[in-house]
C-alpha cells in the first residue's frame, strides 16, 4: 500500500468514515493516448459497462489497452495534440478524486459504470464523473495534500 493511499485511509477514518476528496493533477511526461473522434452515435465496451458516445465525442485507447469516452468539449478542455491522433493530458488541470468506501454504480456522462470498493471516483472539470482502479490511478494522477 502507497504512503499516499494510507494518507486517504485516514483522512477518510477522520472524516467519520465519509470519503475524503482530494485534488489531483495527471502525471506529467506520460504516455500519449491515442483517439479518434466520433463520427456518429455508439457504444464502447469497457471493464466497467458499455460507455455511450455521441458524435463528436472523443474515443480514447490507453497504452495498457484500456477505452473511454471523452466528450469533445471536456478532452478540448483537459487535452493536447503531440502527435497525429495522439494525445496527452494536461499536467495543469485539477480534478476531484475520492476512494469508494463500497461497491457502487457511477452515473457517468456516457452511462452507468460499476466502481468497486477502493476504486477512485473522478470528477472532472466540467462535474463529470468516472472511475478506475487504484492502481491505474496512481499511475496516471499525483495527489495534492
């Protein structure tokens, strides 16, 4: 366990036992992802559910193989170009972040995705909400204490 899950653990136990949210930023010097823009209407498969996307929508696909959905005015907003259809994170956004004291269903914007206990509930600049496993995140955001 990471000295900066520990550090949500107890901030979480502080709180009463309600979730501690915190800012994070992605990690600079990432790998790029790749995306597309949507050209109509559709639906993707990810561990999670099956995400919709609209056209103009962004597809994404993570280095490790993992897809999303961005909506084109928030991937505008939290995204640059380095690359002919590739793409890296702003290392300047700030997100929300809070641990998932339980299983439960996250209302995203592209539907409902399930996030495990542990899991890392996002909300992004525009109050959108995602989740991903622990592990994924510390490799792809830095906390800010």
């Amino acid at each position: 366990m990471s000295a900066a899950y520990r550090q949500l653990l107890i901030e979480t136990k502080a709180r009463g036992g309600r979730a501690a949210s915190f800012n994070v930023s992605p990690v600079p010097g990432q790998a790029p992802v790749r995306a597309t823009r949507a050209r109509r209407d559709g639906v993707v498969q990810v561990q999670g559910g099956t995400l919709k996307h609209r056209r103009g929508d962004m597809i994404t696909r993570y280095g490790d193989g993992s897809r999303g959905v961005v909506r084109g005015d928030i991937f505008k907003d939290t995204y640059r170009k380095v690359g002919r259809g590739k793409y890296a994170k702003n290392p300047d956004v700030t997100l929300r972040a809070t641990i998932a004291k339980r299983n439960q269903t996250v209302r995203t914007l592209e539907g409902p995705v399930k996030a495990r206990r542990g899991d890392v509930i996002m909300t992004g600049t525009r109050g959108e909400r995602w989740s991903m496993g622990y592990d994924k995140f510390k490799t792809r955001y830095r906390t800010h204490f």
